[in-house]
C-alpha cells in the first residue's frame, strides 16, 4: 500500500472505523462500525481522500467512461467526498462538476432534489462514503435517473464487503473503492 492511502487508513482507523456489536442504519447487526464523517471532515483525511480519489477516478474510471463530467451522491456522505475529489480534478482538462442528492426534494424555491453542479444528460460517478447493503447509493442512482442522469460508476470510500457491492453492480454500475473490509483487515 503506498505511503499516502496507509496515512489515510490510519485516519480512518483512528477516527473512523470500530469493532465491537453495532446495529446498522438496515437493522442489522455487525461487528464493524464506520463513520466515515470524521474522517471525510477532517482537513488532512479529506485532503487525501480527495487526492486518492482523484487518482482512482483519472487512471481507472475516466479511461472506462470518459464521458463522465461529473460527481456526487447522497448528501451528507457523500458530500465530503465528492467535493475533495471535484477540488483536486480542478488541474485537468475537464475537471468534474460537483452536485449533491436530497433525501427529499426542497420544499421551497424551484423543489429541486439535485443541488449544485448537475444537468440532464450529465454522465456522472455516484459517491458514497461506506456500502454495506447498496441501498443509500442505489437511492442516489434513483434520484440522479429520475432527474435524468446516467450514472456510469461508483465510487466508495469503504466497501463493507457485506453484498451492497453485488447489489449495486447488479443495476449496471460497477463500483470501485479506496477501501474494502479485507484491504483493511485482512484475510479474517
């Protein structure tokens, strides 16, 4: 593992990532916790994150789809993430635009669910901070489809490697991550 995704595993180690009995957002219950907000709003683990990320979406994702143009997924989770990842590809011919999904559509001004950088059309990565059962990214894919959007890719900073994966891949988007339960801890 290079130097800076380990520096950024520590982070989320330290900060992020618990063992013990959790019960998750679906019910069920597992022994790994992941809030990656404290790692994702964290000045230095976002800065890797978005240099990482960067790196992932530029060598692997964008030869595969390079008609995407932009990146975001379900607010708050995502949002760190997609915004680090949208700041560090400022450098690049086409740097990608940033937008984030509602859980609900505003109940005021245009109602829109779909804020920032998003337009019909747009070919777009779908972000989320862990999958465990898919069902907050396939919410995402739903929304940005509904407005419109075609999402091409996934990007996930943990994969809980608990079958959100299988779940998401299954709609046609493959999903590429920074970290899986098994590059975190092993063969356990």
């Amino acid at each position: 593992m290079d130097d800076k995704k380990n520096e950024l595993l520590q982070i989320l180690l330290k900060k992020s990532i618990k063992t013990g009995h959790f019960i998750l957002a679906s019910g069920k219950e597992s022994d790994l916790y992941c809030d990656c907000r404290v790692t994702t709003l964290d000045a230095h683990g976002a800065n890797l994150i978005g240099e990482l990320g960067w790196q992932l979406v530029r060598d692997v994702i964008l030869p595969r789809f390079p008609s995407i143009s932009a990146i975001g997924g379900m607010t708050m989770g995502a949002d760190p993430i997609s915004l680090a990842i949208g700041m560090y590809s400022a450098s690049a011919p086409s740097p990608l635009s940033v937008f984030t999904v509602r859980k609900e559509p505003k109940d005021h001004g245009r109602g829109k669910r779909i804020e920032g950088n998003f337009s019909a059309g747009d070919s777009v990565i779908v972000v989320d901070d862990v999958i465990t059962t898919g069902g907050s990214t396939i919410k995402a894919i739903d929304a940005i489809e509904a407005e419109g959007g075609k999402v091409l890719a996934a990007f996930v900073l943990v994969d809980r490697e608990e079958g959100g994966r299988e779940t998401i891949e299954n709609r046609g988007v493959p999903v590429y991550s920074l970290f899986t339960r098994r590059s975190i801890f092993g063969d356990q």
